[in-house]
C-alpha cells in the first residue's frame, strides 16, 4: 500500500509504503501524488518512509523508481530522505537505482526522527 500526506507548513510531503505494491499501486498513488505536488512551494521535501514495505521484487523496483522519476519531474523537489527496512543489502540496491535513474539529492535515514533531523541538516 502506498499512501501520502503533505505537511505545508514544514514543506514536507510523507510518502508512506507498506506491505507490498502492484504497478496499479503504484499508478494511483503517482496521480495523488502529483496533485499534492501542487500545493508544495519550490524544494519541499520528500520524506520516503519504506520502513514497513516488504523486500519488493527486482519488477517491482523498476516500477517503484520508474514513479520516482516521474515524480522528479513533477516539481522543484529539493532533497529526498529514504527510510528503508533493516534489510541486507536493500540500501545499496536502491542506491544504485538512484544512479540509473538519475535521482539526485537522494539522501537515506534509520528511522522517521533521524529523517526529520537530516532534513534540516542537508
């Protein structure tokens, strides 16, 4: 499941993954994203909690950073801060996902406060 919410006053957008997602999913959560986009000032934040996502497939992490770049284009997007799950490997998996696609300004966090935290340090 896929979900988000927009703080405005902080510029923050939370995109919020658990469980598992389909590539319909991910396609309903890009449209409302999208429109959220809209009501954020220029270098909002995206912070990406993944904390609760089950290790997705090599398919569905395609389609997951195939969103991603849609969504990098949607607005001037300042920085992303990823929280993944504690699972081996995962990090640089996503990491190197980062590079095919061209997302810059990616940045990756333990938990929801570490995130909070590192977005008023980058």
């Amino acid at each position: 499941m896929i979900s988000s919410r927009i703080d405005t006053k902080n510029n923050i957008l939370y995109l919020t993954v658990t469980g598992t997602f389909t590539k319909e999913n991910v396609t309903e959560a890009l449209i409302e994203f999208i429109s959220k986009c809209s009501k954020m000032r220029d270098g909002y934040f995206i912070i990406n909690d993944m904390s609760l996502m089950q290790t997705p497939s090599m398919k569905n992490i395609e389609i997951l950073f195939s969103a991603s770049k849609k969504i990098s284009t949607a607005k001037d997007i300042g920085k992303v801060i990823r929280i993944l799950p504690e699972k081996e490997g995962l990090k640089e998996i996503f990491k190197k996902y980062d590079t095919k696609y061209e997302l810059n300004d990616i940045y990756y966090a333990k938990n929801k406060k570490e995130a909070f935290d590192l977005r008023l340090k980058v």
